[in-house]
C-alpha cells in the first residue's frame, strides 16, 4: 500500500506546513536514492531539527529512533540526509523556499496548497554526499537504578554516592 499524505496527516495528527515541507523533503530524497522505506536499519536518516517535518520522514522513510535508524543533531534546520547501506550513497535535502523564508505567503491554507505543488526545484536543494556509515543500532544491557529500581540502559548510568543510579536520580542527588 501506498502512503498517502493524507495517510501522513492522520499519523502526524493534523495538517501544517512543517508536515508538507518534511513530506516533499523525504520524498524527494528517496526518489534520489531510488530507495524503498527501511525495513529494519538498511537506510539511516540524519535530521537536522526535531519538527513537524520529522514525522514525515519516520513515516515515508521508516527510520526510527526505535530501530536506531534516525539520528538527531539539534542544528534548527530544515535539513535531511538519507544514506542507503545497500548502496553506499546519501543525499542532503534542504528546505530551501526564499518567499516562505521572508513570510510572502502568511495564509496557512495557501502556504500549504503552495508547498505541496511547488516544483522541487523550487522549494528543495538536493546534493548526493559521502558519509561515514553510521553505526548500526547496538544491544545495552538493561540494569536497575539502585536509587528508584526503574530500568535503565547501562551506558546511561552514573555513580552518586557509591550507588549506580540513573541520571534523574543522579541529577536530583537521590540516593534512596
């Protein structure tokens, strides 16, 4: 079944430009890469901002913080690189739309119907670019806060009193 953005709006829980401009972003960037959405973690995704756009890439591409296959750098921009493991290729897309950018179009409803049939040309750079290949997602083992008893992964654990707490304990100092 194809998805639909219609489909994505459901999934996202309302319609705004955030949701378009992530939408024609990974589109565009698995047309490029003539790439099918992740399965498991065959394709990697590096986002750029944690928008409305990034439920469009979870969505259409299928990389997830779950499977380990979405990547998060907190620049503030619209920015996605895809990268394919099977063919070794990435591509950098950036919402790129002057008139969006100084606010010509102000009219949420036109906005939207203007992003959604724009050309690509006009509202999205794209450019192939070589990347280290991200690592895959790992295992952590799973231990208990000796402060609150929740689960916690073992690589976020930190020592506080010569207890092995998680880091909410940790930064409320709670050692019971």
């Amino acid at each position: 079944m194809s998805k639909t953005f219609d489909d994505l709006v459901d999934f996202h829980g309302h319609k705004c430009p955030g949701l378009v401009m992530g939408y024609r972003m990974t589109r565009a960037a698995l047309d490029f890469l003539a790439q099918s959405p992740a399965a498991d973690e065959e394709l990697v995704a590096i986002v750029e901002n944690d928008a409305c756009g990034v439920d469009a890439l979870q969505y259409l591409s299928g990389c997830t913080f779950g499977k380990g296959n979405l990547i998060f750098k907190d620049f503030g921009k619209q920015v996605f690189t895809l990268y394919s493991r099977d063919t070794r290729r990435g591509v950098r897309v950036a919402f790129n739309a002057p008139d969006i950018l100084k606010g010509k179009l102000r009219d949420r409803e036109q906005l939207i119907n203007w992003l959604l049939t724009a050309p690509d040309d006009d509202i999205l750079s794209l450019r192939e670019v070589y990347i280290n290949e991200p690592e895959r997602a790992r295992l952590i083992e799973t231990v208990l806060c000796e402060s609150c008893s929740e689960p916690v992964m073992a690589t976020r654990l930190r020592k506080l009193d010569d207890k092995t707490v998680c880091i909410p304990c940790f930064e409320a100092g709670k050692t019971t």
